[in-house]
C-alpha cells in the first residue's frame, strides 16, 4: 500500500489592482507630446547647426517631463497595498501604515509617520465638486416634492410620486445615494478599502519611495546639454 505523495501548496491569489488614472490628463498629455515632438523633428529636420543641438536638447528635456506630468501618474490599489505612480516618484504604501486619506485642493495619502503624499492620478476638480453640489439640491428638491405628492395622492387630493411633474421616485434617489464629483468618489472606494484592510496581517509592511530614474535621468541630461549650448559662445 504506497502513501500518496502531498501535493505542493497552491500559493494564494493576488489580488488584482484597481488602477484610478486622469482621462482629460492623459488625453492634454497625448496633444501637448503630438505638439513637441512635431515643432522639435521639424527643427531637427529643417535647423541648421545648433537649431539641430537645441531641439535635440530640448525635446530630451522636456518629453519626460510632459509624460511624466500627464501620462504616467497612475495609482494601483488592491487587497494589500496602495501603490503611487506619481511623475517623479514611486510610492509603496501597505495599508497598515496609512493613516488617512484626506480630500480637500489635493488628494492625499498621510502615512502614520505623517508624511504625505500626493495622488496626482486623481486630481480634484472644484467644477466637478460644485456641479455635485448642485445636483444635489435638485435632487433633494424632487425627493420633497416626491413626498409631498405621495402624501397627497395617499389622502386622495394628489397625484402620486409623478404628481408634479418629476416622474421619478423616491427610491431611484435613493439607489444613487447622494450626488458626488468623480475624484470624491475615487477617494470614498479608498477610504472604504483602508478601512476593511488596514488590521489585516497581508497588509502590513514598510513604506518604500523610490525615485522615477527613467523620468530624471534623461530630464537632467537635457536640462545639462541645453545649458551648455546656450552658454557656448
């Protein structure tokens, strides 16, 4: 009789990212790169002497700084960590070292070492925020008016929820909940991620930053050699 032989332990699933990205910047971002590297092979193409270095130069410079600034910011959040792709920096933060994640002219995650962080993915709009707000009174004004038109049509002298002219319920109000800017809403699914995962031993750890080097390093190079051809004689 032979002992079945144990099978090699699954290793767990990791859990997949939620990654919160800026459409409108990446879509500048794309047109503003279209721009620059249209007017900077134009000059490479039809300049003469250092109109051919200066271009060089400054298209090395200013390429990464534009990506960085519009394309590359991203943040990636799953069961264990939340992760920064800010333009020029790397941030790993598990949930166990956040303190809060605080929405106001910016958003930002603090750790519990009281350092903060920028989520440059997720830019605030105050626009977006005061069309919120807006909605916000409309919609409570129709849930009102709703009430009132199903108290009157309960006591025979009304018309019902659409009574008023609305035609929308109480409960499809109800179902949206309260009415929020984009970013706002980004943030509460964060909040509410931190909240259920900040204890767990899986979410533990160390916060590591590291510097974009693909970003700088080729954004110093530029800056040096356009430097140095503007001051030759």
């Amino acid at each position: 009789m032979t002992t079945p032989e144990p099978q090699p332990s699954t290793p767990d699933p990791v859990s997949r990212d939620r990654i919160y990205r800026s459409p409108m910047g990446i879509v500048g971002g794309v047109l503003l790169l279209a721009v620059v590297l249209w007017l900077g092979i134009d000059a490479l193409v039809r300049g003469e002497g250092r109109t051919q270095w200066l271009a060089l130069a400054a298209l090395i410079l200013i390429v990464p700084l534009v990506s960085a600034y519009t394309v590359r910011p991203a943040v990636y959040a799953n069961e264990e960590r939340l992760r920064i792709r800010n333009p020029l920096r790397i941030i790993v933060l598990p949930w166990g070292q956040i303190a809060s994640l605080r929405s106001g002219y910016t958003n930002e995650a603090i750790a519990k070492s009281g350092t903060k962080f920028q989520l440059w993915a997720i830019p605030v709009s105050l626009r977006a925020r005061k069309k919120a707000a807006r909605r916000s009174v409309w919609e409570a004004a129709e849930r009102n008016a709703a009430e009132r038109g199903e108290r009157g049509g309960r006591g025979g002298g009304g018309t019902g929820a659409g009574g008023f002219g609305f035609g929308t319920s109480r409960a499809a109000f109800d179902a949206d909940g309260p009415a929020r800017a984009e970013a706002d809403k980004i943030i509460d699914e964060l909040r509410d991620l931190l909240a259920h995962r900040e204890n767990e031993e899986s979410a533990q750890g160390e916060v590591t930053v590291r510097w974009a080097y693909e970003v700088v390093a080729p954004a110093i190079t530029g800056a040096v050699l356009l430097l140095i051809l503007l001051l030759m004689p």
